[in-house]
C-alpha cells in the first residue's frame, strides 16, 4: 500500500465529540474501521493528486521530507475528520449550500486536495519531493523545471 498520512488517534483529537474518551469503537459514529478507511481512501487521493501534479508520492516520506510529510499528514487529518462531522450531519461538507449545489464530500475533498498541491507546489520542490522528469502529453502549466 501507499503511503498512509496521519492516524485515526489524531482524527480523535480533531473530532473528539464523536468519540468514546477520545477513542473510536465499533460503537461510534463513525467507527473505527470507518475511520481507518477514510485515512487510507484520503491518503490515496492525495497520492493521486500529488501524480497529477507531476510530483512522485513515494518521494514523501517522514526520514526524507518531513515538512511535507507532516503538512500533509494534517492535511489528511483534517479532512477524515471532517467526514466524522459529515457522518454525523455536521460540519462544512453537510450544509445547504454545498447539498443545493449536489457537491458531494469526496468532490469537495479533491478541491481541497488540489488546491493545496497548487498553493504549496514550490514548498514541496524545495523540501526535496521528486518530481516525474518526463510528464505525460497532456499539456499542464503546473509542471516545475527539474534543477
């Protein structure tokens, strides 16, 4: 599997209303492989969109880029735990606006995503994520120039 960003002990902390004395089970809402899940299923979305950006997801690593390691990891974070407050029917993913609208919480996860990859893309290069040296034909003005 890739690589996994954040754990569900610190969606607990983020999302502690939901939990047990900070601690999810197979009776809260969500519950613990719920959780589980949503880091998996975010940290591969996130991979995805680091691939699309042109940037190699197995270059992030804690030993070898730990400032995008972590920023991502609570990135990560903050969205599965926004989920526990969507599960929940609250939170930013569960109002009117985005429900009228027909956007669904993976789609405004994905915005999220990319729109972080885009803001933070010089970041990720000067901490030392890979890039893929030959992008494909599609033509995207975010590829950065390999030095």
């Amino acid at each position: 599997m890739a690589t996994r960003y954040g754990t569900q002990e610190e969606v607990a902390t983020m999302a502690s209303i939901w939990t047990e004395d900070g601690e999810w089970s197979g009776d809260t809402n969500p519950k613990v492989d719920e959780v589980e899940n949503w880091l998996d299923q975010v940290s591969a979305q996130f991979n995805v969109a680091l691939g699309s950006h042109f940037f190699v997801p197995e270059s992030v690593t804690l030993a070898n880029t730990p400032n995008v390691f972590i920023s991502i990891s609570q990135q990560v974070v903050n969205l599965v735990s926004d989920l526990c407050n969507w599960k929940n029917s609250s939170g930013r993913y569960f109002t009117e606006k985005l429900i009228e609208r027909g956007i669904t919480p993976q789609m405004a996860i994905l915005k999220d995503i990319n729109a972080w990859i885009e803001l933070n893309a010089d970041g990720l290069v000067a901490d030392g994520v890979q890039q893929i040296a030959q992008p494909s034909i599609r033509k995207r003005p975010l590829f950065r120039v390999l030095s």
